[in-house]
C-alpha cells in the first residue's frame, strides 16, 4: 500500500480524502513539482521547491503551512515507501471554497505528496532515444507557472501517440517553445548548443538549468536564443531534458509533414555528464 503525504499526515493512499469543493478540482487551480530521488538524495531539492515557492506566488496560491518541514517530509516519504531511485510528486491548491470564481478560502490550502519507482538512465527513452512531432503550442500565456492544468499537453501528447510518436515539441510565433514535459536543446553542425530563454513563455526547468551549467564547466558552449522550426531542420541534434526523462535524444522529428533523423553523439557525452552529476 503507498504511502502518501496530505495536509499534515502520513496515510495510505485510499484513506486519502480532499473535499469535491477543493479549487485545485473545481477550477484546475494548482501548481506542482515532481523531483527525482537518487539513493534516497533527492536532486535539485532546493531548486525544485524554490520554484514552487514562485509558482505559488505568481498564481496567489497561500504557502502550506508544512513548507519549512517539506525537506525533511520528502526524505520521510521515500522511506516510509521504500523508494530509493524514484519520483517525489507534489501538488499544492487553494483548498476549499464555494463554487464561485473569486471566492478566497478561508482554511489551509491543500498539500499532497506522493512518491513511485522510475526507471531514470533504464528507461528506453533515455536509452534509445524518441520519434517526436512538433505541434502549435495551444497552452495559456504564463508556461513560467508549472501549473496542474495540463489539458492543452495531455491532447497533444495522445494525438502524437495515436500518429506513431512518443511526445511533442511545442511551437509558437517565436519559435520552439518546450515539450509537454520538458525543456528543449538542440546542437547546431558548428556543435553549439541552443536552447530558448527562459521567459513567461517557458518553464525555468530545474534539469535544463543543471544541463546549462554542466555542460559549460565542461567546455561546451551554451547560447541562449529563440529557436525556429527552420533550425530543428538544420540541427545536427536536439534533446529534451526534464527531471523525469533526465537527458533524452530526439532520433526522429516530424515537422509540417517533414521528417529528419538525428546523431546523438553529443547528446551522449552530455548524459553521462548529467549522469556523473546525479550519482556524486
């Protein structure tokens, strides 16, 4: 039976019970985090719940009252479970408020962890790479609020799926935005890597920002710039990076009915950097 954590107690994850008047269901008002745990050390720890703090901010989302204790809860999760490589989830929403638009609730908002095994550097993804189609972005303006209303993701992410792909590449009038769950690299032939900067367009992911640093202290060079649908073309690689896939090559991309293959040459080097990081 899985342990999960909400809004102050261990329990089972059937004896869980969040009101039907909880905003985060009502009105899909919530944000999230989702962390890796290597050897029961969990990666990017301050990162991670450093942007919750800013989701819940921009989003007007009350703190838990746990937040202070959130470290010491996720280590307790993870054993409580027996997980030592895995996932932590978190979800916090306003909590509970009469069905109106604007109504304030006047009791905690809602926190619920929970936690699972993940394959990380075992998956076929991380291994073999994936065939990705790239789609308009349909998503709200703010990308930067990692938010609980993932609609916009889920539809595309089925509509590849059903087309023979296993996940998407977002775009909009500047040019490549993300993935559905992930930030977006690609090597250009000169061996330049480049991927968008991070604005309300795009989420500030904690593993695209690790890759950044990683990977200049290893001497390569990173730009920060719009990147079009003409560049994937042109690339020698892309990548996608989140802390659930990790570092994953792109090997296949199709693109207004256009298909290109990719090395992952470098994509390579670059997950065995990530992986040394993640196993010091």
């Amino acid at each position: 039976m899985t342990v999960v954590f909400l809004n102050g107690r261990f329990i089972n994850e059937d004896e869980a019970m969040i009101s039907p008047f909880d905003r985060g269901f009502t009105f899909g008002e919530g944000v999230y985090e989702v962390c890796i745990s290597v050897g029961r050390k969990i990666i990017d720890l301050e990162e991670h719940l450093a942007r919750l703090d800013r989701s819940l901010n921009a989003a007007g989302i009350t703190l838990p009252p746990e937040r202070s204790l959130m470290p010491g809860l996720m280590h307790d999760l993870l054993e409580r479970n027996g997980i030592k490589n895995g996932f932590i989830y978190i979800q916090v929403t306003p909590g509970k408020t009469v069905r109106n638009f604007i109504a304030s609730p006047t009791e905690r908002s809602t926190l619920l962890m929970s936690t699972g095994p993940t394959p990380l550097e075992e998956s076929n993804a991380f291994k073999h790479g994936m065939r990705v189609q790239v789609m308009p972005d349909i998503r709200w303006g703010r990308r930067d609020i990692k938010t609980t209303m993932l609609m916009p993701q889920v539809m595309a992410k089925r509509a590849a799926l059903d087309a023979g792909f296993d996940d998407v590449i977002f775009y909009d009038d500047l040019g490549i935005t993300e993935g559905s769950s992930s930030n977006v690299f690609m090597v250009t032939n000169e061996g330049e890597l480049v991927t968008r900067p991070v604005s309300h367009q795009i989420l500030s992911g904690c593993t695209r920002n690790t890759v950044i640093e990683l990977t200049e202290q290893n001497g390569m060079t990173v730009t920060e710039r719009p990147i079009t649908r003409d560049d994937l073309l042109q690339a020698k690689e892309i990548f996608l990076t989140s802390s659930t896939y990790l570092v994953v090559p792109v090997v296949e991309l199709e693109l207004d009915g256009k298909s290109k293959t990719y090395s992952c040459e470098e994509t390579k080097k670059i997950q065995n950097i990530y992986i040394e990081y993640l196993n010091k």
